[in-house]
C-alpha cells in the first residue's frame, strides 16, 4: 500500500520513505583499473556497473558505521570451540545471558563428537557489539571466531 506523506515521498509499508530521487554521476579513473573493475563485475556477475558501484558505496557505508558509536548495527559471530571443557562452555553461556539484550538469536551445531560451532547475531551500538565479539572469541579455548559486520539496513538504500 503506498501512502504519501504531504511532501511527495512514499512512504513504505513499514513506515520508512519507500524511495529516493536517483541522481546520474560520471567517475574518472585510470583505463586500466576501469578494466579491471569491469572484469570483476562480469565475473561475480552484476548487471552493471551502476550496481557494482553502488554495491561498494553501501559496504564503505556500512563500514564506516561500525567507527561510529550512535548507530546501531547487526553483527554475526562465529565461533568453534571444544564443548569437552565445561570451564569454556560455562563461560560461553555466561557471557550470552550477560548480554541478553545484544544477542538476539543464536545457532548451535555439533559438529562432531568434540566439537562444536555456534553463529550469534549481535545487534547494538558498533563498540558495543565489537566488545562482545571480542569477549566470545577471545574466550580460552575457542579455536577459531569471526566477526562479520553487517547493518540494519535502516539508513542503506
Ligand atoms: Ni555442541
């Protein structure tokens, strides 16, 4: 259903403006690297290069958002770690109920006997998100974490 707020833009149905005005804009840059960049979207299979372009401008913004501390931002964590100790799960589990408010959703999987992987969606403010991250894979005994960044998509258009 669309919806006009009285200054000519729509309103989607979530209640965000649905769209933007598109705006034309030429780049200069070296044939070369134009080539380059030209081969890549062909092989990762764009469309365009007003996509591959655009593409890159929302992962710098994204990014960019995750050095500043107003916004509020989804990171996943993994993690993998051996569940024989039960020192590391119970300090895994503490930190979660800890940060119940942060972490809004995680993935358990054993993945053999021994071992054990675990995804957790962490939403919040960047520092915030990134000092959880940090606690869950620098815990003793977590053989391997990462932390992708990611975003609500709230201000990504
Ligand atoms: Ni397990």
């Amino acid at each position: 259903m669309r919806r006009n707020r009285g200054d000519g833009k729509e309103i989607g149905p979530c209640g965000g403006i649905k769209t933007g005005k598109t705006v034309r804009f030429g780049i200069s840059a070296d044939a070369r690297l134009l080539e380059k960049f030209d081969g890549m979207i062909v092989e990762k299979g764009y469309a365009n290069r007003s996509e591959a372009v655009r593409d890159l401008i929302r992962d710098q913004l994204v990014e960019f958002t995750w050095t500043q501390n107003y916004e509020e931002v989804v990171g996943t964590v993994t993690i993998v770690y051996n569940s024989e100790s039960k020192e590391l799960t119970e300090k895994l589990i503490e930190l979660q109920h800890q940060n119940l408010v942060n972490i809004i959703s995680s993935l358990h999987v054993h993945l053999d006997g021994r071992n054990c992987l675990e995804v957790l969606l962490i939403k919040g403010k960047g520092k915030k998100v990134k000092r959880i991250s940090d606690r869950l894979i620098g815990t003793k005994g977590v053989k391997h974490g990462r932390l992708t960044l990611s975003t609500t998509g709230k201000e990504i258009y």
